[in-house]
C-alpha cells in the first residue's frame, strides 16, 4: 500500500505539473494571436509584394492593427524595421499615406524604424523618401514625419546622423556608401518644416563627421535654422560684445604702442632701460582682452572635447590662426609693459601685431557675421589658394634670374667702382644693382613688379640682352598663367561654396556661443526668460516701423488691423496702440505729429539697443544684424537652379516633377 499510494501519488503530482505547463504555453499562445495578426508575423520574414497585397484585400484593417507586444507597432513600423524591399513600403504608404506619422507606444515613426533596422543599414535615398514625405490624393493633405520626436525628444535626424558615422569619409571602398548618405541627407534637409526646433536640429547635428556636415549644411533649411539661432538674444549680445572687444583692442593698441615707442626713446636719451616701461590702465585692458581671447579659444577646445570631435580643431587651420593672433597679442603686452627687448626687434613685433589685430576683427566679421563680408573673404582665400603656384613660381624665377645678374655684373665698370667706393651715401645714390646677390634679386623683383626691364648699365653686353629677353618671356608666361588660374577659381567657385564657407565657420561659432552659454555664471537670466518679451518689444517695432506705410492701400490696413488684434491678446496698454497705430480702420494719410513720434523712439531706440548689445532690439532687428539677405540668396539660388538645368522639367505626360 505504501508503495503504491507514494507511486499513485507521484504520478498524479507529475501529471498534474505537466497540464498546468500546458495551459500556460496555450494561454500565452492564445495572447500572442490575440495581440498580433497574420500579416505582421509574415512581415518580419520579409515578404514578396504579392502576399502583402493579398493580406490587404483580404482584410484592410491590418494595415492600422497595432501588435500588442512590440510597443503598439503597426504594419509599416514592422516593414521598416525588418528592412523589406522598396515595393512593399510603398505599397503600405500608398494605402494608407498617412502611416508615415504613426507613433508607437515610443512615439517612434516609421522612419525611425527605418533607420535604426535590424540589419543596421542605411536605406536607399529612395527608400527614405517614400518615408519622409506622403500626400493623401483625397483630402491633399500632406504629411511629413521629419520633427517629429520619440519620447527621448531625438528626431529621424539624430537615428540618421548615428548611420553616418559608420561611414568612412576617406576610405574609397566606401565611396558607394557616401554617395548613398549624401543622397539621404538631401532627401531629409529638403523636407525640414520652418517651425521645426532650431536648437533640436543644431544638437543633433553636431558630432556629424566633416564631409556629412557640409552636406548637411549646403541646405536652405538648415542654414535657415542656424540665423534663427543666431539671432537669439544671448548670441546677439556675445557677437556685439566680441565686435566691441576688438575696436577696443585696435584703437587701445595703437595708443599704447606710440606710447611705448616715446618711451623706449626717451629712454635711449638718458640710458636707461627702466624708464621705457608703459603701465598705466590702458596696459590692464590689452592685457583683459589678450586674456578673454585666449579664454574664447579654450572653450572652444572644451566644446570639441565634450563632442569627442578635437581632431576637427586640430586639422583646420583657422583656429590655429585664432589662438596665434591672440598669443602675438599677449606676447606684444608684456614687452609694452617691460620695455624690453631690442628696439629693432621690438619695432618690427609692433608691426605684425598692428597688421594682426586689424585681421582678427577682418576674420571676426568674415567667419559667421557677416554673410556679404564672409563672400569677400571667401573668395579672397580662394584667389590667394589660386596664386600660391603662381607665388612660388615667381620667387624661383626672381631667385634664378637675380642670380644670373649677378654672375653676369660681375666684372662690369659699375661693381668695380662700386668696391672702390667707402662713402654710404656715395654707394647709396647709385641706387640697387647687381653687384651682389641680395641687390640683385631685389633689383630683379622691382623689375617684374614694375614691368620694367632695365640694362642700362649693361648696354653692349650680348649676354645682358639675351638674361633679359628670357626673363621678359618668363615673367609674361606667369603673369597670363596667374590670369588665367585666377578667373578659373572665380568661375569655378559658385555661390553655394561661399556660402557653405559662411555657414560652416556660423555652425562652429554657434558651437562656441552654445558653450559659453552653458558656463556663465548661473545668477544670469536664461535664454527664455530673456526672450520673454520679446513679443512685445517685436510688435512695439512693427507698430513703429508701420507708421509711414499708406493707408489707403488694403493691405497695409490689414496689417494694421493684424497689429491691433495682436496687442489686444497681449492686454498691452491702449495708449501706446493709439498713439502709434491709430484707428486700424482709418484710410486718411497718417497725421504728421504721429510720424514724428515714432521717428523720435527709433531714433532713441536705436543707441540704447546697441548699448545693451542688442538686449533691448526686437528678434527681427537681430535677424538683420546677424542674419543674411533672404532675397539676395533665393534669388541667386533660383538663378544657378536656371544656369545648372535643375529647374523642375516637365515629363511627357506634362506633369512637374
């Protein structure tokens, strides 16, 4: 009995193990079918289009079925994660366009699937398209997922850019894939909407590797975003400040530096080295400004730290330039202060830092400022880069043919005078031959800068004549040669190279105003509470500059009405609308006391703006002082579209593509 209850037992134990597991397994068989449906389990296999189709004309609902595991996913959401081909997505958009802005429970879209698939691999430009960009025929509405943000606040561009840098800039064998990232990039800038978030899209675009953040930032959008943020409050008063740093730098060290030079005479008068010393507040302040230049570059440096991206400091030349300016200017205020030094050296330390000060403020202006001076500079740099063979080839043919001078002088009447002469000022009226080496190519380099072939000395000497005549033909084979390279660069050079050198050197001062914002001292307001009124004093400027339009014309009345609506919502005090708006309604010639009015607080508004470093200025006065010429680009951009033949060309059913 014993042994058969304990058998009975255990059996009847195991037994009932087993069916317990089993009704488990059933259980979490029956909520899996419960939660995801036949079409989405043959998705993750990739299907042809075929059983897609007929998936969907058996049952249209399961194109919006959401899979009750994977995060509320819907059928695209598992087509783009899984990597099916081109016509399935296609199939899905087309069906139900507006897929595309579908948010699972991460409120991911599908391009964001797409761009971070299971097989970690970047999709075909065309591909991301049909993902980007849908329009319902029906309603014509059009969606766009491109800001549209997960739930950790990151846009498809942030999952795009993470695609990138898998890609070798430099390596040829991956020449197919750059081709193909450069073609997404353009594909997913076009598309950016104007209200997208400025600082989202700067964020996510900084640890782009070099060759991808020119393609990047060769698009209106984009360089849209970054005026925008240039013209926020606190950029706009750090630009002012910097500006304002460097004319004090230049009209400081020009007074100090004539103070110096008194010094160091009067010094040599009495002998004595001490007395050339110049110490007064004016040396504090070069010595303030040395140090804030310095302390920019630094944080530069910290900022490309904190991004991993020092290598990009290091290989581009203009920092080095930013912080060798700035060290000169140091170095030139300690001996303004010591009085030190030899006065020939010294002098000559004077004149590079006077040339050096009015190149940074030139630099300044030309790198991120000023979009007009940025194009000069550009192409400055450009005609220079043009020439540098040009120069080289120049001081070698100066250098040979000083030498050959020199050679062929050396036995002519007026060296053997010369040798025989002791006076310096008997010597000296005979002005530069080619007795030596050193006069001669001075000599030769004053003939081709003045195109002037002088043998007077030599006239008889076959060999004279025959150095001449070579050097004529050299010297107008490199001046044509320099012509021709020089209006080659300027043809080759197109509008939207300057423009990419502008806002590529905005994009780095953006990265530096961005790191300098986050290290001020915390008791200073932040950016959104110093915009806070920004609405105000925005409306305030339109009211003012509204005044002199006519009022007989309907639009400008419906601006008017416009304004007065505006302030109305902002409860902003009567007085001032009718002060300086009137009667929206009025179509009688705006009085002239009203004029005079508003021409008196721009004219006082104007100095008080700068002198708070354009605290007190409206966003759009910023947007002009620190912007571009929204105009003048479009315009020359609708015309290379012209002269390049990418202007929209209609196909043969007459429809612009």
């Amino acid at each position: 009995n014993g042994n058969g209850n304990g058998n009975g037992n255990g059996n009847g134990k195991g037994k009932g193990k087993g069916e317990s597991r089993r009704t488990v397994l059933r259980d979490e068989l029956e909520e899996w079918q419960n939660k995801t449906t036949p079409m989405l389990m043959a998705i993750c296999r990739k299907p042809p289009i075929d059983i897609i189709k007929q998936f969907v004309a058996t049952s249209p609902e399961t194109l919006t079925q959401k899979h009750g595991r994977y995060q509320g996913m819907v059928a695209i959401h598992f087509a783009c994660k899984f990597f099916c081909s081109k016509e399935v997505i296609q199939f899905l958009v087309e069906q139900r366009p507006d897929s595309i802005i579908m948010q699972d429970k991460g409120d991911r879209t599908p391009v964001h699937c797409m761009l971070s698939n299971f097989d970690s691999k970047l999709p075909r430009a065309d591909v991301l398209a049909l993902l980007i960009r849908s329009e319902d025929d029906d309603t014509g509405t059009i969606y766009s997922p491109v800001a549209m943000q997960n739930n950790v606040k990151a846009t498809p561009l942030l999952y795009l850019i993470q695609s990138l840098n898998g890609i070798d800039g430099s390596d040829p064998d991956d020449a197919a894939e750059r081709r193909n990232a450069a073609e997404c990039i353009d594909v997913y800038c076009s598309q950016i909407p104007d209200d997208a978030d400025a600082m989202a899209i700067f964020n996510e675009v900084a640890p782009l590797p070099p060759w991808a953040l020119h393609r990047v930032l060769r698009h209106r959008p984009v360089q849209r975003k970054l005026d925008e943020m240039m013209g926020q409050s606190f950029n706009a008063e750090v630009i002012v400040a910097d500006i304002a740093v460097y004319l004090c730098i230049i009209v400081v060290y020009l007074i100090q530096v004539f103070a110096s030079l008194e010094a160091r005479r009067a010094a040599r008068a009495v002998r004595n080295t001490t007395d050339a010393r110049v110490l007064d507040y004016r040396t504090f302040i070069l010595y303030v400004c040395s140090a804030y230049l310095l302390l920019r570059q630094m944080i530069k440096i910290y900022r490309l730290l904190k991004l991993k991206l020092l290598v990009r400091y290091v290989n581009n030349w203009w920092p080095a330039i930013d912080l060798s300016c700035a060290a000169l200017l140091l170095a030139t205020t300690i001996y303004i202060h010591l009085g030190t030094g030899l006065d020939n050296k010294v002098q000559a330390l004077y004149i590079t830092t006077a040339l050096t000060v009015f190149l940074q403020l030139a630099m300044f202006l030309g790198r991120g400022v000023s979009y007009r001076f940025s194009v000069f500079l550009g192409a400055v740099v450009d005609i220079f880069l043009a020439l540098v063979p040009f120069l080289v080839a120049m001081g070698m043919a100066v250098s040979a043919f000083g030498l050959g001078y020199a050679i062929d002088a050396y036995d002519t009447a007026v060296c053997i005078i010369d040798e025989g002469l002791e006076d310096i000022a008997d010597i000296s009226s005979l002005g530069l031959n080619f007795c030596s080496l050193r006069e001669a190519i001075l000599k030769v380099y004053a003939m081709f800068v003045t195109r002037d072939i002088d043998e007077y000395d030599f006239a008889g000497r076959k060999s004279t004549m025959a150095i001449s005549i070579v050097f004529g033909l050299v010297a107008l084979i490199l001046l044509f040669a320099a012509l021709v390279a020089t209006a080659t660069r300027a043809l080759m050079q197109t509008d939207d190279d300057r423009k990419l050198f502008f806002y590529t050197h905005r994009f780095h001062l953006l990265n530096e105003l961005e790191q300098v914002y986050q290290i001020r001292p915390k008791k200073f307001k932040s950016k959104k509470h110093l915009d806070s009124r920004e609405s105000y004093r925005q409306m305030f400027w339109n009211m003012l500059c509204h005044s002199w339009a006519d009022p007989t014309k309907i639009c400008n009345r419906n601006k008017r009405k416009k304004l007065n609506e505006q302030w109305e919502a902002k409860n902003g005090w009567p007085w001032v609308r009718r002060a300086f708006l009137g009667d929206p309604e009025e179509r009688e010639k705006v009085p002239v006391w009203r004029r005079l009015l508003c021409l008196l607080v721009l004219i006082l508004w104007i100095p008080f703006g700068l002198l708070s470093f354009t605290k007190l200025f409206p966003i759009s006065f910023r947007l002009w002082l620190t912007g571009t010429d929204e105009h003048h680009i479009v315009e020359k951009d609708v015309l290379n579209d012209i002269r390049g033949n990418r202007f929209p060309i209609p196909d043969n059913k007459g429809m612009l593509w």
